[in-house]
C-alpha cells in the first residue's frame, strides 16, 4: 500500500506544478543561505520559494492552505539586524518576492510610481534618472539592493522629506490567507481614478495592518515621490561633548516642527561615525573591547570628529534654502555645535584641496569628509550608497570585504549585529537619559556603544542602538545577546518603546494581558484561521496561529 505523502511534500507538490520545479528550491545550500542572520539567531525553511506575479502568489497560499505549511514571505531577506531572511521559526517556506520586480506605473505629472516587492533602492533610482524624471525617491542606508517594500511594510525611515516612507503610501494588493486580492483605498472600486493619489479611500483604513505584520502577502502598492529641487544644501553639526547634543536637539526641534526642517535629521555618535570609514582597530587595541577609551579620543582627532555629528538636508528653491539655512544658524547660535554647510561648489572646492594635501593628516580628514559628502547628497537626492552599512562591518574578522560596498550582505559575510530600536520624545533630555540607561550595559558586556537618533517625524527620535559582535567568537557571540536582552528590557522598562524589533523579540511585546495583542489575535483569527501566513511575526502570545 502507498504511503500518504506528508503535508510539506504534498505542499511542494503542488508549487512545482505552478511554478515549475526550478522556483520551487530545496537545495540544503540554498536553505543554508536563506537562514544566515546577523543574529546568530536563525531558523531553517524547508523551501524556498519564487513566484514572479501575484496569481503565483495566490496559487502558493492555496497550497500552504491546504496542507498547512506556513509560509514566511520576504521582499528581498535583507532585513539587517532584525532577522534578515529568516522566518520566526523553523519549517517555514520562504515566498522569496525578488522575482516580482516590475515597475507597474510611473506617473511624473502627480510625482507616484506602483512598485512591486522585489524592486530595489538601486532599481528605482536608476529608471528615474534614466528616463530623465524630474522625481527623486526616498532612500535608506541599507544598501542599494534592499528592498523598497520591504523597508516600507517595516515602517522604515530614510532621509528626505520623504523620509517617513509609510506616510507616502496610497494603495496596496493585498493576497490574504483563503486566496483573495484585495486593493486597499479606492482600489477596489473598478472605476477609481483617484486611487494613488489619496490614500484612505472610503470607509475603514486598513493599510497599516499589512505593515509589521502576519495579515497577508503585499504584492504591489503605490509610492509618492518627491518632486527634484532646484537647490539642496546639507548641514552637518559638530558637538565636541557628549552633554551639549541635548541644547542641539531642543533648539532644532521647532524647526522640525515648522516645517524649516524637512527632511530627516540624524544625529550620531562618534563611533557611528568613525565606523563609516574603518572598522575595530585590532592591531591597535588587541584584545581589549570595548575599544579604550585613548585610542577613541585619538581616532576621533584623526577623523575630526566630534562626541556628536547631526546631519541633515535642506530643500526648495534657493530663496527657501537660503532662509532655512540662516533659520539653522540663528538656532544653533547659542549651543555649542559648529555647523558647516554643503553645496555642490564647497564638494568641488574641497576636493581640489584635498588633492593638493595629498596623504597628510588634514589631506586625508579632508579627503574623507568629501567622500561623506558626496554620498549623503546621492542619498538626500535618492541615490542609494551602501557604503552606510560599513558599521555592521566593526567586528568582523578581515575587516570590510575587498569590494565592498559592492555585493555588501552582512548576514552571508558573517557579520554580527543587534539592533534595539528605541522611540523617544524629541526632547534633549530624553536622549542623554536613553544614552544613560544604555551606556553602563554596553559597558559591562563590553561592546562599543554605536547610536544614532534621527527625527522620524515633528516630535519624536528613533533611535537605532548597535551591538555589533565578532560572530566567529562564541563567548563574545553569547555576550552580544546578554547585551541585547539587557537593553532591550531596560529601554522598554523606561518607556522607550521600540518602533522595530527582531524576530527574537516579538513575542516579548506581549505581557500575556495586553488587549491590543489580543484584538490583533482576533483580527488574524479571521484573516487566516490556519496561522499559514508567517505564523509568530508580530504576534501576541497565544496568538501566533
């Protein structure tokens, strides 16, 4: 008598007869790929996944349905620091999205594109610079061949006015559970002719419960863009103490919230800087971590940095930048911060500089600036730069690979990283208390503190505070997820709720009586009653299928 095939092989039966045996993949290599993680946290899938439109989509869903198999669906899997590509646990099938990477819609007159999940950072910014589109994107420092959707459904932040990316979405398809499409807005009105350009449509907003979630598989929406500028100017503050960013912060505030300020401002500490360019000086500081504090004082005077950099782009016409810029001026007048400007002119001017110093000291700091320079205005115009991920670099053995920042993946070149992602009142206090609770902890497990805050929005800070470890070291492996957990659990004790975590966490948002999670449970109850969809991502507990 024959033997009834288990679900998962009757599940992988079915996908090969819609996608051919080719897309359905189950080579252990690849498994193994699809399961590093800056983590040294990771799951293994049973299969990999790659359907190339959403009827593929829909078709996998009815086979995960049917033989529930929970499927675990990705844009890209370069979700650095919070679980890349893995899924919450073992035994998923990875839905690997980077096949449906089309551009479905451009619209230059209203300034929105229709996007699906696998087109990339470096993919969009390339066809509107050549088609020549007076439109730039928002862009992230992950790296050009992240994912826009992906960063997006994780509520992600980037640097422009456009910055806040969610905020700019009008329209999603949505493949639920049971196989339906859905299209949020006034997508599902077979009329609609407004549907990309106001998002909440008629009747309930349901958008947000496709982001940070388990409720269905987003196969395409629409994106606003931003109209190009005729001037731009970036402004970058140095803060010699650690105590004056708080004046800094206070006074650019009601910029922020007048809308003087319109971009993102980031503000990172000297090692978030210092690691943009280098990586843990081992030859120098041999086995002692965190790095001493003299080689710090030393690297920083060799970069010219301070304790504190803000960053930030100022855009319009040249009348609106050169006000902005004077409004900064005023403001940062009475702190301690020097606050430089840059322009197109000052880059040229400071590059010929640098080459007539060559390889002294002030050639080199000059020489480094530029280049910092130059990337931060490709990012502030959309052009993706990965040479921002470099910090995941800072302990792994060999330094940053011989191409980078070309082909960078952090998780396949066995970087380790940890990221707790704190929100905070935009006050000055708030972040000397944040940098306060975190500071002893990373002390005491003895890693490097790297932080950066940046003005998500008018009135708060996201935080992104770094653990990066030496994954080839076990001891300082297990040391790294002490520090995480520690931190993770101070900041959320404090009130410095994260607005991002790794799969790690994300049952810990739930105290086991929280309503919330329980009306979220109910919700994906009705959405998916077998739990296929990504069982465990951002869940409740007692909810995770």
């Amino acid at each position: 008598m024959a033997t009834a095939a288990s679900p998962v092989d009757a599940a992988l039966a079915a996908w090969r007869s819609v996608l051919g045996p080719d897309r359905v993949v189950t080579d252990a290599a690849v498994l193994g790929r699809y399961a590093a993680s800056t983590s040294s946290w990771s799951t293994q899938p049973v299969a990999i996944l790659h359907p190339h439109n959403t009827d593929e989509v829909v078709r996998i869903v009815q086979g995960a349905t049917s033989g529930r198999v929970p499927l675990y669906p990705i844009s890209a899997g370069r979700n650095w620091g919070y679980g890349d590509a893995c899924a919450p646990g073992d035994g998923h099938a990875i839905v690997d999205l980077t096949g449906m990477n089309r551009i479905l819609e451009v619209n230059a007159e209203l300034a929105y594109v229709v996007i699906e999940p696998g087109v990339t950072q470096q993919q969009l910014s390339r066809y509107l610079l050549e088609h020549d589109l007076p439109l730039w994107m928002d862009s992230t420092g992950a790296g050009p061949d992240t994912s826009l959707m992906g960063n997006i459904l994780e509520r992600g932040f980037g640097h422009s006015p456009y910055g806040n990316r969610f905020q700019n979405v009008a329209g999603m398809r949505i493949v639920l559970a049971n196989g339906e499409v859905v299209d949020t807005g006034f997508g599902h009105f077979p009329t609609a002719g407004n549907h990309r350009v106001y998002p909440y449509g008629v009747g309930p907003f349901v958008d947000g419960l496709f982001t940070q979630s388990n409720m269905g598989i987003v196969t395409s929406l629409g994106l606003w863009l931003m109209p190009k500028t005729t001037a731009l100017n970036h402004f970058l503050c140095t803060v010699e103490e650690h105590a004056d960013i708080a004046p800094v912060i206070d006074v650019l505030r009601p910029l922020r919230m007048d809308g003087t300020l319109r971009s993102i401002v980031h503000i990172g500490n000297d090692l978030r800087v210092l690691s943009g360019g280098s990586t843990f000086p081992r030859q120098l500081a041999g086995d002692a971590t965190p790095l001493p504090e003299a080689l710090r004082a030393q690297m920083r005077r060799a970069a010219g940095v301070g304790a504190w950099t803000v960053s930030g782009a100022l855009y319009g016409n040249p009348d609106q930048v050169a006000a902005a810029r004077r409004a900064v001026r005023r403001a940062l007048h009475a702190t301690r911060a020097r606050v430089r400007f840059l322009d197109e002119r000052k880059l040229a001017a400071g590059a010929l500089v640098a080459r007539l110093l060559g390889r002294t000291r002030l050639g080199r700091q000059l020489t480094a600036k530029v280049a910092l320079g130059r990337s931060l205005f490709e990012m502030n115009r959309g052009i993706p730069n990965g040479r921002f991920l470099a910090g995941a670099y800072w302990r792994r053995r060999g330094g940053l690979p011989a191409d980078f920042p070309v082909n960078a993946n952090p998780a396949l070149d066995n970087c380790g990283m940890l990221w707790v992602s704190p929100v905070l009142p935009m006050r000055g206090a708030d972040l000397l208390r944040v940098h306060a609770l975190a500071e002893p902890i990373f002390g005491a497990h003895r890693f490097d503190l790297f932080v950066t805050f940046s003005m998500i929005n008018e009135r708060a800070l996201g935080g992104v505070l770094t653990v990066t470890y030496d994954k080839e070291d076990p001891e300082e492996a297990a040391r790294a997820g002490r520090c995480y957990r520690q931190l993770f659990d101070t900041l959320v004790g404090a009130g410095y709720i994260p607005y991002r975590v790794g799969l790690q966490s994300m049952a810990d948002l739930d105290n086991g009586n929280d309503t919330y999670w329980q009306m979220i449970g109910r919700i994906k109850a009705a959405l998916d009653p077998h739990g296929v969809i990504a069982p465990g991502r951002y869940a409740g507990k007692g909810v995770s299928d």
